[in-house]
C-alpha cells in the first residue's frame, strides 16, 4: 500500500502547530509505477572504467550515480544541482577567497583541433510525464490510496453542515455523554439493569436511517420517535442480562436470579392478575425444581431456563412496556433538545465571524454524471482555534482545553495524504490539526471509548484484511467502501457516517445518500439491524435503476435463529449472483480501534461466520463475475495469518525502498517505510 507525493522545498516556509509536514504542498493525485527490482547482475565501480571521476571533478562537486530509467550512469554536482549523462568538462580551479582576481590561471584558448564538446544535460523523470521536476513519497501502511476510482454518480448538492470546529466539537460530544449515562441512569434505576452493551452506539446508526435533523451526530427529526432498536436491546436484559455459564454452578445461579428477579417484577410493578399468577407459578415451581434435584447436569439447568423464560417473558414485557417506552423516548426528546442547543451555538459563531447563519437544505440544478468525489460544505469555514500538537516516537498527542487525543503517527500522515487529496479550502495546511482532533473526538463519542482504546469499537468499526482488500481490487475490480472512516478506510475513497468531520479526508458522506451510476463496490455494514436492511434496499433500488456496470461485494454476519431481515433479504435478492459462508473462527478482521493500538493487537478472530454475497446487475456481472477462480483468491485471502504471511514476504523480498536516499534516479520514488 502505498501513496505518492510531490513535495515542493520552500525556503522559510512554516507551519504555526503542524511541523512534521510543513514543506509538503497540494498536488493532484497521479499514477507514479512502483520501484522495480533492477535486472542484471549489480553494477559495480570497474564496470565502466571510462566513467571513473578524477579527483578534480571530485573536488567540484560531481558524483556518478546509476540511473535505473535508462539503464547507465549519469553525473550530479551537490553543488549546483546540475545533472548530465556525459562526462562533465574538468574546469579550471578558482577559489574566490584565496585568489578572488584568478590570477594565475591560463587563459589560452582550446587547442583548434579540439570540437567543443556537446554536454547532454540529463532531464529529470517527472519531465517525461510534464510533472513538475521533483521528488515523490510513498506512504507504505495498512491501505492503498493511490487506486482510483472506478465510481460514477450522480451530482449533487452542497451540504448545509457546519465545518467541523474545536469549540462547538466539544459542546457537542460533551452533550452526547451526558446523553449516554443518562440512558445508564434510567436503566439502572427503572430497570434495575445496566444498559446493554453497545445499544447506545447501534441507537446512533438506527436513528440516522431515518433522522432528517440538522445535527451531524445527535438524531433530532426521527418518525416514530421510539426506537425499536432501543426497545428490543432493553427488553432482552429484562428481568436480567443472560449469558452463556461456564460451569454447572454458575447455570444454576443464573436461574435463580432469573426467577428471583422476574418474581420482584411482577411485585413491584401494576401487573395484572393474570400475568402475576402465572409468573408466580412458574417461579414457585422452578424453585421446588431446584430443591428437590440434586445432581442436575448443565444442560438441565439451561433447558429449565429457557423454559421459564418460555413462560415469563410475554407477561414481562406486557408489563414494562410503558416504562421502557418511556427511557426510549426520554433519549430521544433529550438528543433533540441537545441539537437545538448545538444549532444556536453554531449560528453564533458564524455571526461573530460574518458569515450569517446555516442555510436550508439546496438542491442540485440538473442531474449530471461525474466521478465520485468528497462531500462540499456550502458555508464558508470560520475561524478555528489553536490545537497543541505533541509528537511522540510512535504517536501524536491532539490537545484543545485539556483534552488530548492521540493516534498513531503513521494514521495521522494517512490522515495528512487524504487531506491533500481532498480539502480545497485549506492548501497551506493551517486548519490540518484542529480538524483532525474534531475527528478523533467525534469518533471517541460516536463509540463510547472513555480513552484511547475500547472493544466498544470491534463491531462498529472493525474492517476486513488487508489481504481481502487486495484480492478485491484485482479480481472484482473494487475501489470503494461503502462503510468506512478516515482512520480504517483502504481506499481513498469511501462512504462514513459524518459528512462534516470526514469530507476533508475524502468522505463521499453517508452511503444510504449515495446515488451511484457504475461501479465495483466493498460493502460491510455495521451490525446494526435497521441499517443492514436499509443497506440492502438501497443496493437493491440502485441495481435497479442503472444500466451500467454496478457490483456490491456484501459481508455480513451470519447470525441464525432467527436470522435478521437484512440477511434473508440478501439471500433472496433476484441480483444475487453468487453467495459464500467463511466459518467462524477461520478468518480475521483489523479492530475498529486501530488507528491507536500496536500492531500485535490489530487482527481480531471473528466469533461468527460471515456472508459473503455478490449482489450485480447484467452489465456488472459480465465486467466483475464471481467466478470460481475468483471466489477462491478470496476465500484464501480470507485465511487466518495469510495479513502476517504476507508482510513476511514484503521483508523477505520488498519491491519498495525502504529509506530515502540521495540524489538518485528522480523517476523512483522515494519510500517511508512505516510499519
């Protein structure tokens, strides 16, 4: 994977925060050949006799270097910065300090015999390909953002979003977690249970399926206001959280807090009278159960739970219902009252910088197709404050009024390429940092991570291999992620949730609004229920109304008993050309966290099998086919270890440099090996 640059050396160029990078300028991106190994045996000194340098040279400056482009040596003056291809024409000594006036020297002219010689002066590589004469970088890490795009869409319009800000980030995310413990809050004393794992996060993504509000983060506009994700992750927990026991004895404690608890319930609570005797009977009957049976084995113990649980549920959820209605609905009517705030405090910041307030939504004059291309805010971008940034020797600190963030320093110049590629409005970098620690805050609240680091992000953000992104841009021709962020994407260019925080990084904006023409597509989805099938639908509705070549590669969990909408969905789609199951526990997926972890800590191995399906119209069957051959790179590419086999072999036998060197060949490029 790697990225290419043109860096353009300023004398006096600074940057207030951003040093690492200071002297890299915009460029377009171009297609730059990766280095090759040369062919032959190596060249050594006495090769070419002729070639030696006399010491005079020497003394001027001139070395002799190999050019790999052209397969000869070529001559360079660190001096000057002169190159030839011929020999360069010793010149007379002259040291204007000990002898200013050359007193001295001959002045005679070449003997007459003597033609002039004709000094070929050697041109730079880049002036082959009418770029500008200067040196390229190539970024090695977990992506490739030098593939284009192959994506066609339609046009559309400026977004009305406010430009990411440090100040008004940080009102935001603080309103969000207090918006999460108060949903602790309520479970726990409503309830009398902790809120479910991740329920918050998948309550985000379920929201925003259908929010039409004018927050980016916070879901303030929704039909019907009561989540039924919220609502079925709570109703699971009730009367208590279940959990697969290890042993006999812990199978035996969690039936009886099963009963202990549903008794309390029906107790505590205006249940009616049918419902408290036949929840009472049945506790009453597990507890003579558990009395009387001495040896009772772990699948006993189970069998009976699931049996009570048969009889009790529907009474317990008859009789809650009103009240965990009512902590879905809390949530909502506070997260709408949340981005009321946030809109005020937004308008007024863009009135103390002259910029008026956030327009309503626009539209697109004509439908036009043009290639992909990053999300465009409408409103012009305030004035940012200062973001301390604290380099260390692997990552970097992102500090605003005492909350520091870190990342990785490899994602972070990850994050400084696809900043170049894609922001317009900031070519001189002055506005990098700010925006970068908005991103990492906003996707540190999106997730629920208190640090650096949390498994709340395994599923929300986990992506596929490294290996998996290869094999599908060579064999099936992907170069787009329908779900992706700054920090995990491959490619450059990808759909993520925050249009706001992530269109300077090349954000095409949400998927569900994505109205692509052609094209060869990776699709893995969050596990959120409601957002799978919408995925689904709207894959389905564009395969429907384009002609042109249009292919989904999907992945999903294989969940089973029962099994959710959007994969029965996807199993019976009319588009599907080919469908495959990995099992679990044989593949692998890069953690959701890995912009801030080591990388002994990246691969995670899946606990459930994964759907692998081929969803593509006619034309984009013909271009992009699951063949047999094809399936089978990758299946393979999908094999546990093959991430780790496969950085082996790049240190056994690297294509790349690996360290900057001198004033080499200017047609290869110059690597930053960064593992």
């Amino acid at each position: 994977m790697s990225e290419e640059l043109d860096i353009n050396i300023k004398d006096g160029g600074e940057r207030n925060m951003w040093t690492p990078l200071d002297n890299l300028a915009p460029m377009a991106p171009q297609h730059v050949s990766m280095p090759q190994t040369p062919q032959g045996p190596p060249v050594t000194a006495n090769t070419f006799p002729e070639y030696d340098l006399p010491f005079e040279l020497t003394q001027q400056g001139w070395l002799k270097f190999w050019s790999k482009r052209e397969n000869r040596p070529y001559f360079w003056n660190k001096l000057s910065g002169e190159s030839l291809w011929e020999m360069p024409v010793i010149k007379p000594h002259f040291d204007p300090i000990t002898n200013p006036l050359g007193i001295g020297l001959s002045n005679e002219a070449p003997p007459a015999h003597r033609p002039p010689v004709n000094v070929a002066k050697r041109r730079a590589s880049e002036d082959c390909a009418g770029a500008s004469a200067c040196k390229k970088f190539i970024l090695a890490g977990p992506w490739d953002l030098d593939i284009p795009t192959n994506v066609i869409i339609f046009e559309r319009a400026l977004s009305n979003l406010m430009h990411s800000h440090p100040d008004i980030e940080a009102y935001r995310c603080s309103l969000a977690a207090k918006l999460r413990q108060c949903y602790q809050e309520l479970c726990h004393s409503r309830e009398s249970i902790d809120a479910p794992k991740e329920s918050f996060n998948r309550w985000f993504m379920e929201r925003k399926v259908i929010d039409t509000g004018s927050d980016a983060l916070l879901p303030s506009n929704c039909y019907p206001e009561i989540s039924m994700s919220m609502y079925r992750e709570i109703m699971n927990d009730i009367p208590i959280k279940l959990v697969r026991p290890k042993f006999t004895g812990d199978a035996r404690k969690q039936l009886s807090r099963y009963a202990e608890a549903a008794k309390k319930i029906m107790e505590s609570r205006n249940a009616s009278s049918e419902s408290r005797k036949v929840v009472k009977w049945n506790v009453d009957e597990t507890f003579q159960w558990l009395r009387k049976t001495v040896g009772a084995t772990y699948d006993d113990f189970q069998d009976r739970l699931a049996h009570l649980k048969q009889q009790c549920q529907p009474h317990l959820t008859e009789t809650v219902k009103t009240s965990v209605e009512g902590i879905c609905l809390k949530i909502y009517c506070l997260s709408a009252e949340h981005a009321r705030k946030i809109k005020e405090k937004t308008n007024a910041i863009l009135k103390e910088n002259g910029l008026g307030e956030l327009p309503p939504p626009l539209s697109v004059p004509n439908n036009r197709k043009v290639w992909c291309y990053p999300v465009q805010l409408a409103v012009p971008c305030p004035r940012l404050p200062v973001v301390e940034y604290l380099p260390e020797r692997d990552q970097a600190m992102l500090r605003f009024h005492g909350d520091t963030l870190c990342i990785n320093t490899t994602h972070l110049q990850k994050l400084e390429h696809l900043y170049r590629y894609s922001c317009f409005d900031d070519k001189k970098f002055e506005l990098f940092i700010p925006r970068v620690w908005c991103l990492l805050k906003r996707y540190a609240t999106f997730l629920g991570t208190t640090g650096n680091t949390g498994m709340e992000a395994q599923d929300t953000q986990a992506s596929l291999p490294i290996t998996v992104f290869e094999c599908l841009h060579r064999m099936f021709g992907v170069t787009f992620e329908c779900f992706a962020s700054p920090l995990n994407c491959y490619f450059k260019q990808y759909c993520s949730a925050f249009s706001d925080t992530d269109s300077y990084f090349g954000s095409r904006g949400p998927f569900l609004s994505l109205n692509a023409v052609s094209g060869s597509f990776e699709c893995n989805p969050p596990y959120c229920e409601e957002l799978m099938d919408a995925t689904i639908n709207h894959i389905e509705q564009l395969l429907s109304d384009s002609p042109e070549p249009l292919s989904f590669i999907v992945f999903m969990p294989e969940w089973r008993g029962p099994a959710p909408t959007a994969l029965l969905k996807l199993e019976a789609s009319h588009f599907k050309r080919k469908q495959v199951v990995v099992p679990a526990a044989e593949h692998e997926y890069r953690h959701g966290c890995q912009h801030v972890l080591n990388r002994s800590e990246l691969n995670v191995r899946s606990a459930h099998g994964t759907v692998v399906a081929w969803l593509q119209n006619n034309a984009g069957y013909q271009r992009w086919g699951p063949t047999e051959e094809r399936v089978e790179a990758l299946l393979d590419a999908f094999r546990p270890g093959r991430e780790r086999e496969r950085d082996r072999q790049e240190l056994l036998s690297p294509q790349r440099q690996t360290e900057t060197q001198g004033p080499s060949d200017p047609k290869q490029p110059v690597v930053v090996q960064l593992h």
